[in-house]
C-alpha cells in the first residue's frame, strides 16, 4: 500500500510540476541548453572531420615529399657515384698522360741530342768532302788517264763493272771478286793498261 500512496504522490508531484509554468521554462531551457549542446557537438564534429581530413592530406603531402626526397637522394648517390668513377678514370688517365709525357720529353731529349751529333758529323763531312772529294776527283780523273777504265758505282760491292775505252774499241768488264783472287783481277785489269807512253 505505501508503494501505491509513493506512486500516487509521485505521480500528483508530476502533474503539478507539468502543470506549473516554471517547469515549462525549465525544460524548454533545457531543451534549448540540449540543441545548443547538438550544435555545438555537430559543429566539433565538422570542425574535427576537416583538421583529420587536414592531417591525413598533410601526411600524404609529406609522405610524398619524404618519397621524392628519397628519390633525389638515390638520384644524387648515383651521380656521385659516377662522378667519383669519371674522376678515377681521369686520374688514371692523368697520370698515363704524365707518364707519356716523361717519356716523350725523353723522346724529344735524345733526338735533340741525336740531331745535335748528326749536325756535328754533317759538319765534319763537310769539312772532309771540302778537302777530300777534290784529291778523290782528281785521284779518279788521274786513273781514267792512266787506264781509260770509266767504273760504275751503283753495283753490288763484289762486282767490279766498268768500260775500258781502248784505242780502237771500248770493252765492257764484268768482275766477280768473289770467285776469283785479288791478284788475278789485278793482272786482268793491268792487261787493259796500254804499256805505250
């Protein structure tokens, strides 16, 4: 039965509570006070969907960048890479080109010095042909008088060739100093010599 009379009370507390305009007032003041809540959650809502939206494009953004980054990072190893390599080959090739420079200033030295003998020995010939050719002309001259025997020069150095230009007729000579004997080749050569003065 008490729970009954509770119920009762209870229920008459509520009719007067919806019945006075005080409990109106509040609950519209409530109602109010919720919506304001409702927007204000729908606006954190929006406002916190836009800043994770905000971050995972920014994440995108950098994660991009760190790729790109990366990228250019292996790019520039790579160059590197291949400019130590070049300057390697350079090196190499340097001091390849050093060495042949060595050798060829070695070169140019000797030719130098070799030039400088062969100008000192053209001297001397020179010097010798001045007085030596002359006697040697004369000495050739004074054999073709006494022998009337005109000698080719351009044979082999075994071969005496020549023309003896004798009183009536010229007679070719063709000597093999190789097979036969200085002194037979002398007596031949003699036997054309007129003993006639």
């Amino acid at each position: 039965m008490a729970q009954v009379q509770d119920l009762l009370e209870t229920g008459e507390a509520l009719v007067y509570i919806i019945n006075s305009s005080q409990t109106e007032n509040q609950l519209r003041q409530v109602k109010e006070a919720q919506q304001t809540f409702f927007d204000q959650h729908v606006e954190t809502k929006k406002i916190v969907t836009q800043i994770l939206k905000d971050i995972g494009q920014t994440e995108e953004s950098v994660g991009q960048r760190l790729l790109d980054m990366e990228e250019q990072k292996n790019q520039k190893e790579q160059e590197l890479e291949s400019l130590e390599e070049q300057l390697r080959q350079y090196t190499a090739k340097s001091q390849m080109t050093d060495s042949e420079l060595q050798f060829l200033q070695k070169e140019f030295e000797s030719l130098r010095n070799a030039e400088h003998e062969l100008q000192s020995l053209q001297q001397e010939v020179d010097e010798d042909t001045t007085e030596v050719i002359p006697s040697a002309v004369f000495i050739a001259q004074l054999y073709y008088k006494v022998t009337k025997i005109k000698w080719e020069h351009d044979t082999e150095p075994h071969i005496l060739k020549g023309v003896h230009y004798g009183a009536d007729l010229a007679t070719p000579i063709n000597i093999d100093t190789s097979v036969r004997s200085r002194s037979d080749v002398s007596d031949q050569l003699w036997g054309f010599v007129s003993t006639e003065w």
